[in-house]
C-alpha cells in the first residue's frame, strides 16, 4: 500500500524516482515478502518470495509497462482518450496496407527460405559422412558475430550502385538491390543459421531405430527419408519457421540500410518518431507489428507443444542414424558448400570494404578510416563495451535467478510470470524502443536520455538468453540434491549459492557472454534510446551507412566482428561446445 501510494503521490508532481525511492521500494516489497512467506501464501522462505516479488515487480515495469504504454498512445492523444483514434489513424496513413503487405509477403518468403536452407545444413551436417560438417556447424555463429546491417552492408559493396559485381564486373549501374531483393537476401543469410540450428537440434533427437525398422522391411534409403525421416522432422520446420518469421518481422537493420521504397513496418516506426514526430503514427503501426509477432510467438509456445512426436522414451537408443542417399548427401553438400562460400565473400568484402578509399570509384588501399574510427569513434565503443559489461552479469543473474523459480518451484502465477518473462524475445526492438519512450519520459520514471535506460533495455531485452540457458541447465540436475541440502537446515539462498550455482557453471557463463554479445549488437531498440551523452557504436554504424559512408561503417563493423568473435572464442574455450551451442538456440537473435 506504501509503494502503491508513493506512486500516485509523485504522480501528481513532477518529480522522478531516485535512488532513495529505488531502496524503500525494495524494502516494501522485502517486508512484503516476509508476510506472505510467513502467512503460507508462497511455500518458501523469505530469500525466494523476495526474488518472485522483485522480480515479478520489474518484468511487470520493465516488460510489460511500455507494451502499454505503446497501446495507450494508439487511443489517446491531446484531446484525451479516444477508441476511435486507431483505427483514424491507420486509415489516413494512406500508405498501411502497402507496408502491412510488404511486411508479412516478406516474412513469409524469409520463413519458407530460411527454413529449408536450415533444413540442407542440419542434413548435411548430422548425416553426412563428410569432413566439412565442422564447417557446416560453424555457419551456425556467424549472426552472434555479426552486428545487424553488416550484411545489408556486403550486398551493398558487392551488388549496389558501385558494386563489384554489378559495376566493376558487370558494367551495370543499377539499384535493383535495394528493396525486396536485397532485403530478402539480407534476411535470408541472417537468419537461416537459426532455422539450421533448431532443425539440427531435432534431427539428432531422431531415435535411429524407426528408420533401421524401415529398412528393415525392405524400404529404400530414399522412401524412409521420405515417409519416415522428414515426418519426424515437422516439429522442427514449423519451429524454425515460425522463429524466422518473427525474426523478419521484427528485423531494423537490414530493411534502414537496403529497404529503399519497400516500405516495412519496423522502419515506418521508426521514421514516424524520427522524421513525422508522430508517437500516435508509431503506437499504432507499434500495436500492429506486435500483434503479428505475438499471434507467432504464442502458435509457437503453444500450437507446437500440443502436438507429439516422441521418438525419444526411457530405452536407450539403439543403432546409428541413418546415412542420406548418396544422390541427395552430395546435392546438400554441393549446396551449403556454395552458400559457405558466399557466405565468406559477404564477410571478406566488409573486412575489405575498410580498407578502401571511396568503394568503386577510388579503390585505392588507404588506413584512413581506422584512423578516422580511433580519432572520432572509440568513445562510442567504449561506450558499448563499458554498457554491455555493466548489463551482461545483471542480464545473466536475472535469467538465471527467474530460471531457478519457473524450475524448481511452485507460486501462484508461475506461469504467467514465465510467459511474460519471456515476451522480450516476441516484441519487436522498435516496439521495445518507442514503449520505453512513452513509458520512461515523464515522472516517476524519468529515464530517457541517461545510461540506465540502455543498461535496463539490454537486461529485459537479453533475460530470454539467461533463462533458456538456465532451464536447460536445471533439467539436468536431480532435485535431491537440493533437498538434501535444506534437509540438513541450508536456506535457499545457501542451496542456491553452493549447491546449484557451481553445478550450472557452464550455463552461466554462456548467459553471461551471450548476454554481452547481444547488448554489443543491439540496434532496433537503442536506436531510440540513444543520446549525445550516450552512443553506441551500432548506431554509428548506422548514420555512417545511411551517409553513404561505407569505408568508415565497415572499419567499425570489422571492430565488433573481431571483438564478437573473441568473446563466443573465450566462452567455447571455458565451457565447451555443448553450451556454445546451448546458448545460441536459447537466446535466438536480437
């Protein structure tokens, strides 16, 4: 009642919570967890009803308090609350049902496409008897290491206006690229390694012995890859399909750097609030592209898990999965070696890209833009790193600490704390970024313009990452060690800190450096969130790319490449590939 009140008092006047506000609301909701562990209302000590209530708390403010925000500012402008001003609103922006169109015609295409490269690699990858499967299973980290337009950037330098193929090779001088094309090929090569990844993860699962009893009754390789094999794969297709899909709806990198006049919903947003100034134009389009992602996300999390295809059951596994047919081993292999190989090229001429005076009119080899990028850009790197170091152990214990509580124990409104939770990974960035403009603008929470806004929208942004990998985690220890230790009058937070926070070591540190490769990465989100005081080099990134300043944009790139690629190198060194791996299907991209 304290907190509750001491909102609507501040709400009143213009002051903003401090820090002082920040610990008595702690202590409210501490003192209130003591009651309702002492009353029986939550069957634990006061350590875990604190965490559920804090943590609960924040999810609430930080998750689902600018989701409103953004709905609110769809039906109430000046003239105060209007049901009516949404559907206004939509139909005078003449241009909706074009950018609605675009949007889901080009979610689709990347859904389908994606999908059945992932499909080729996770094939040749699990199945093939080849060597190259190691260079197969390392496309799967290329997005990790990859800031968000840099490969919008390589179609740039490789098929634009100055391209090397178009232009130096072709003698065209053609913005075909830009639009449709270039976007879906952009999109596509972003994020097919996510479909490969949660295909590869099912097609290993496959028990071996359904396909061993069809050939056991005399059925080819080719009909048991047929009627057997890719059967039990559709739990894995549609996954994959759908995390594409709202991958694609939610992309902001890719369509600001190759969109040109195909006009999608992320960047309507984002030109509504930067270019129009209309917050009421960028909650509705919000609103929008939220129902989309969400109608995605929730056929994931649910339709899917209603349907069953159990190959795995008590008995061991027997016998080893079956090989491809020779026909189609080598047709996969010919493919993913291609799309490797292009895939590289994307990657040389970005490296390359820096290193060049003016891209297809003075290719001169010049240091000019490195020096350019320590001269004006390593504040904004620092910036970066400093911000994604501050955000990755908070994004981490959060994750894993809300991992803890869905697990191993019950509490009423359990799941819907887990749904919410993990909505970050559904809401589109843009839609993140505009609802914590709305929401952290005004009193009492006035934090637009400072460190802590970033800080916070990586931590609630990146939280998926730490609870996927922490549930995994949890699943694979036995509950009876934990009960041996409050058998012997441990606490939880005692259980907690010697008892399963050493045993999901690996976990935690793949939170941990996931957490701050993504915070490194992030663009769709911050670029609203972003201040003089504040940049960070995503951003830079961006204005240099959208200034046709491609040398200095690829300099930078190259930078984040580099530093990406250590930090996955340094946590595969510590914890292996198993939570490498494990890491990068629960975090899925940003």
């Amino acid at each position: 009642l304290a907190v509750l009140w001491s909102i609507a008092a501040v709400g009143v006047r213009p002051y903003a919570f401090g820090p002082g506000a920040l610990v008595a609301l702690v202590v409210c909701l501490v003192m209130l967890a003591f009651g309702l562990s002492q009353g029986g209302f939550i069957r634990a000590d006061t350590f875990i009803a604190s965490s559920i209530l804090l943590l609960a708390f924040f999810v609430l403010l930080f998750v689902l308090f600018p989701i409103f925000a953004v709905l609110q500012n769809s039906v109430m402008d000046s003239r105060g609350f209007r049901l009516g001003l949404f559907m206004d609103t939509l139909r005078n922006y003449q241009a909706f049902w074009r950018v609605l169109g675009n949007s889901l015609w080009l979610a689709f295409f990347v859904g389908v496409v994606s999908t059945l490269i992932g499909l080729a690699f996770a094939l040749a990858a699990t199945r093939s008897r080849s060597r190259l499967t190691v260079l197969l299973r390392s496309f799967s980290l290329l997005p990790l290491i990859t800031p968000p337009f840099v490969v919008g950037l390589a179609i740039i330098l490789l098929f634009g206006l100055q391209g090397f193929v178009t232009s130096t090779l072709l003698g065209l001088q053609t913005r075909g690229i830009f639009g449709f094309p270039g976007l879906a090929l952009a999109q596509i090569l972003s994020f097919s390694p996510v479909a490969f990844l949660v295909i590869a993860s099912v097609v290993e699962s496959v028990n071996p012995a359904l396909e061993e009893a069809s050939l056991t009754l005399r059925a080819g390789r080719w009909e048991t890859f047929w009627k057997v094999t890719l059967p039990l794969l559709r739990p894995g297709l549609a996954n994959a399909f759908l995390l594409t899909v709202i991958e694609s709806l939610a992309d902001f990198g890719n369509p600001i750097v190759l969109g040109g006049e195909f006009e999608v919903l992320s960047t309507e947003i984002y030109f509504a609030i930067i270019g129009r100034f209309d917050q009421t134009l960028a909650a509705s389009l919000g609103i929008v592209l939220l129902f989309f992602s969400l109608s995605t996300f929730v056929l994931q999390q649910y339709w899917l898990g209603e349907r069953s295809y159990v190959t795995v059951t008590g008995k061991p596994p027997s016998g080893n999965p079956m090989a491809l047919p020779r026909g189609l081993e080598i047709a996969l292999l010919g493919f993913c070696a291609v799309w490797c190989l292009f895939t590289l090229a994307l990657y040389l001429f970005v490296v390359y890209g820096g290193f060049v005076e003016i891209w297809g009119i003075n290719n001169a080899f010049t240091l000019r833009h490195y020096r350019q990028l320590m001269r004006d850009g390593l504040d904004a790197l620092n910036t970066t790193l400093i911000l994604a170091g501050v955000s990755a152990p908070l994004t981490a214990a959060v994750g894993i600490l809300l991992a803890y509580l869905l697990v191993r124990h019950r509490f009423p409104g359990r799941r819907l704390l887990e749904f919410t939770s993990m909505l970050s990974f559904a809401v589109p960035g843009t839609v993140i970024g505009i609802g914590y403009i709305m929401a952290f603008n005004q009193s009492p929470f006035l934090l637009t313009g400072t460190a802590a806004i970033l800080v916070i929208s990586f931590i609630f942004r990146n939280m998926p990452v730490g609870i996927r990998s922490g549930v995994a985690a949890l699943a694979q220890i036995d509950v009876a060690l934990e009960e041996a230790s409050v058998t012997l009058r441990a606490s939880f937070a005692t259980t907690l800190r010697r008892i399963v926070l050493p045993l999901i070591k690996p976990a935690i540190i793949s939170a941990l450096v996931f957490s701050f490769v993504r915070a490194v990465t992030a663009i769709s989100a911050v670029v609203f969130l972003v201040s003089a005081k504040w940049q960070l080099s995503t951003k830079v990134i961006l204005d240099q790319a959208e200034n046709g300043r491609y040398g200095l944009a690829t300099a930078y790139s190259t930078i984040l490449i580099v530093i990406m690629a250590l930090a996955i190198a340094v946590m595969y060194l510590l914890v292996g590939k198993t939570a490498t791996r494990g890491g990068v299907e629960g975090g899925g991209l940003a």
